[in-house]
C-alpha cells in the first residue's frame, strides 16, 4: 500500500524493500545504526515516508491507542529522522513533515544532527542535546581531554585491580539497567525490556554490537552495558552499575576502556545524550563534543481531543 505525495511516498511496512532501506542508512552519513531495518523490527512496529528511489528516508515507528494510530518515540532507540544521500534542506524537511498521512493524528519524532530546524505553524520542537567523543586520535590524547574528577574516577576504579568482561549476557545486562534506573523509566515495560533483550543478540550476531561488564577481583558484576556498533558509531544504548558499582567507580571505568578499545579508528562514541542534567553531567566529565537536534511533535487532534495527548505513550 502506498500513497503518494508529490516525489515522497507512504509506505507500509511490507511495501519497504529493505535491500535499498538498508543501503541508503549505511551510505548516508546521518544513517545510524537506529534506522537500520532490522533494528526497527525489533522494537517497534513501524511504516516510512521514502524520496524518489531510496535518496531520502524517514521512519514513522506507530502505534495505536485509543482508536488512534500515532507516531512515538520508541524505547533504547536515539535519533532517526530524515535520512539521506546528501544535504537535507528546510525545503526538503518542510515537504517530508507535511507528506505524514492524515491518518497520524499525532506525531512524536526526534530527528537528527544533521537535520534543519523545522518551523512550520502546525509543528511545535523543542531542541536536545547529544554528545559524541571523536575517536580518530589517539587514546592518551582523547583521555587527557576528560575533566580532572574522571581521571581521578578511573585511576582510583583502575587501582581495585577491576576486570573488563566481554560478552556479557543481555539478561543481566538489562537485569542491573532496572535495578538501578527502572523506577526512573515507569515508561518502560516487561515487553519493551523483553524486546530489547532479544533485538541486542540480533545485533551481537549480526555484528552490530557488543556487550561488556566490568569485574571486581572476587568476580562480581559492578557494572555492565550494550553498546551499538556500525561503521560510523559505537552507541551507548544500555548501562548501569550494579550495588557496588557506584563504590569502584565501576561505569566510569567501563566507558574508558570502550573508548580505549576504539580509540584511533574512524568511528565516533555517542552517548545518546540526556535531558537529565545529572545523566548530562556524567557524560560532560569525558569532554564530549555537544550536538543538537530537534524533537518534533505534529499534533493534528481536534482541540477537544488534545488533552488526550498525555494519555499517549512517548
């Protein structure tokens, strides 16, 4: 099923031919790892607006409520917006927004780095805050640049004779994740949490991500997380410390031995940025480079309806 507007059609789901799909996220330099087909199989359901032949793309996750279909945010999943093979303009941006079915009532999306400002009269945006680490230099160069309170962190982590752990289980992964922050995440779900679990094997098998933990000497789990990988990036998607992980200084070392892995290649570490001020200051003792982008939500509800919108899930 498609509907067509102007060079940018609708397209369901099963009307997406992934071999183009996938190619236009890997050739563009703003196509991440989020965007890729079988990442959005494995957390949500999801249909797309598409340019021309693949030049353009952008993902449209849904979700119905209410006898509505919405578009949403969906859970461990960072920027997607509007893809493509080169530039995207106000104009082009302009075009994609208004090309969203009339169906969609109500449209949630975070856009990415490389993407305008939208300023359209039925389009409210707020902009958000990412930050990246360029890898390219080396790791004694990308180390000196952290503020003087991490150096410490991680000497002091580094003295407890801890050990980094590959191939950490999901599971547990995701297990210590709620355990310290699920009370702070009430939005997230066994499901959600069930599909996560299974989409970041996806990911180890296919070669697009890892896992890693880091252990005391007595072999407890202080710290654990998931990281994405492709060809651009290595995503900060999932970690947390676990009971005494916050004692050893347990993330703060995990993160520099990541970025000490991949130090020197042509990658960029992204942490997925935060609003959270005190998640915001971690990622800040590392120095990153801070890149904004924009939220966006499209809200076409009838005035007697929108106060519904708090009820929808983001």
């Amino acid at each position: 099923m498609t509907e067509s507007t102007n060079h940018i059609r609708y397209l369901t789901r099963e009307g997406i031919d992934n071999g183009k799909w996938d190619q236009c996220v890997k050739n563009a330099t703003n196509g991440w790892l989020y965007a890729r087909s079988f990442f959005l199989d494995g957390i949500c359901h999801w249909n797309a607006l598409v340019a021309d032949d693949y030049e353009y793309i952008l993902p449209l996750p849904i979700k119905k409520k209410y006898g509505f279909t919405y578009i949403y945010l969906p859970p461990f999943t960072g920027q997607l917006g509007i893809i493509g093979s080169g530039p995207v303009s106000t104009a082009l941006t302009a075009l994609f927004i208004r090309s969203i079915p009339k169906s969609f009532q109500l449209a949630d999306m975070l856009m990415n780095e490389q993407n305008p400002n939208i300023i359209l009269p039925e389009v409210f945006s707020i902009r958000r805050t990412n930050y990246i680490i360029p890898l390219q230099e080396d790791y004694e160069i990308i180390r000196n640049r952290y503020s003087k309170d991490a150096q410490k962190n991680i000497r002091e982590a580094g003295a407890f004779s801890l050990v980094t752990s590959a191939g950490i289980s999901l599971d547990r992964v995701v297990s210590l994740y709620k355990a310290a922050y699920g009370k702070k995440n009430k939005n997230l779900s066994d499901t959600d949490y069930k599909r996560f679990s299974i989409l970041g094997r996806q990911c180890i098998e296919k070669g697009y991500g890892f896992s890693v933990g880091i252990m005391n000497p007595d072999n407890e789990l202080l710290a654990a997380a998931f990281f994405g990988k492709d060809e651009k990036r290595i995503y900060y998607i999932l970690g947390a410390p676990g009971l005494m992980g916050r004692k050893y200084n347990a993330v703060h070392f995990l993160i520099d031995e990541v970025i000490k892995q991949f130090a020197g290649k042509e990658l960029v570490f992204d942490f997925e940025g935060s609003d959270i001020p005190s998640v915001a200051q971690f990622y800040k003792k590392f120095n990153p480079v801070a890149m904004d982008y924009e939220f966006v939500r499209l809200n076409r509800l009838p005035w007697w309806l929108r106060w519904m919108k708090r009820n929808f899930d983001h």
